[in-house]
C-alpha cells in the first residue's frame, strides 16, 4: 500500500468531530509555505485545493489513505486571508486538534527553505515540543534556493530549528525533490508499508 490511494474524507472545524482512526500525520505551516502544493505532490493527484492567495485552508481537512489511516491538513497559521473572527479561530482549531488527537504519529512542520523559519514557526516548534509531539520540519520550496547554496542552506535552516541537516525533509513540489523519502517515511509512519503497523 502507499499514498496512492489517497482520499478526500472530511472538512470539519471541530476537532472533537473528526472520529477515530488508527495513525494520523497533521501538516502545519504558514498560510504560505505550500502545504496543499506539498500535499498533492505526496500523493501523486490534486487532492488540496493550491491557492496563490495564502490563507485558503480554513478548516481541519483530512484525507485517509487506507482504512483509519490518515493526512491532516491544519489552517495556515500567520498572514492569511479571511475574516478577522475566522482567523482567530484556527489558533484554538490547530491546538485541540494537535493536543486532543490519540493517534497522531507525526506533524510535519513546514517551512520555507528559502526565508527559513519565522517567529511563528519557532513558535510552533516549542508549542510541539512543550507537548512532547512527534514532529519533523520539512523544508518547502527548495527549487528557490540556487544549487551552488543548497548545502550551506540546508544546514542553516536545520540549525536554525535545532536538528540535524540529515533529519531535514528538503522538498521541493515543483521539481520533485526530496518528495519519494518523504512519502516513504510518510506511509512507514502511517503504517502502510509492510511490518510497520
């Protein structure tokens, strides 16, 4: 099994009515470090709606990818577009998810590779470790960063965030880079690959 299989299954605001599951990955980000992009490149299909407007993602939209097993994409968090009461409301949308979920394997904190982390991702990384969640930082929009600065980048950005160069997802959707591991580890997590559930 793998996420080619991939389905739309619910958008819902409160966590509390997403129903049970088995194993479940959440996508965190700024409203515009590429999560829908990253998503559909993950499972090979448009699945999240891509906007060039950040913000679009309002609500908690999961998707399943076998049977109990599942993608969470959580609201954007910063700049976003969108009645002010709307936005107010995914802070607390994010965390009762992240906080309240029993099954959550990993969240995939993603940043853009090129700005780096920004105050609201530090944020959000000691928001997870203060939890102790399982988190990993993945590093969108790699095709931004000139080949000749790669390395030295990539290093940056994964100091910056306090892990090592090697546990940094260095993706990119638009050139396919970095995707094929990170579906790998995606699906192992999930438990779709064999002797993983």
């Amino acid at each position: 099994m793998s996420l080619d299989e991939v389905r739309f299954l619910l958008s819902e605001t409160d966590p509390g009515k997403l129903g049970p599951s088995d194993a479940e990955i959440a996508f965190v980000g700024r409203s515009n470090s590429g999560k829908s992009t990253m998503l559909n490149a993950l499972c090979r299909k448009d699945l999240a709606r891509a906007s060039s407007t950040p913000g679009r993602t309002r609500t908690i939209n999961v998707y399943e990818a076998a049977p109990r097993r599942r993608l969470v994409d959580l609201p954007g968090y910063g700049f976003a577009s969108g009645p002010e009461a709307s936005r107010a409301s995914w802070g607390p949308m994010i965390e009762g998810y992240l906080s309240g979920s029993t099954s959550l394997k990993a969240v995939f904190v993603l940043v853009d590779a090129d700005l780096g982390p920004t105050k609201l991702d530090f944020e959000m990384l000691r928001w997870l470790q203060g939890h102790e969640l399982p988190w990993r930082v993945v590093a969108t929009k790699a095709d931004r960063v000139k080949p000749s600065r790669a390395f030295v980048r990539r290093r940056e950005v994964a100091e910056a965030c306090g892990v090592s160069p090697d546990a940094l997802a260095w993706v990119s959707s638009k050139t396919g880079t970095g995707i094929v591991p990170l579906r790998q580890d995606a699906a192992r997590l999930l438990g779709l690959v064999s002797g993983t559930r």
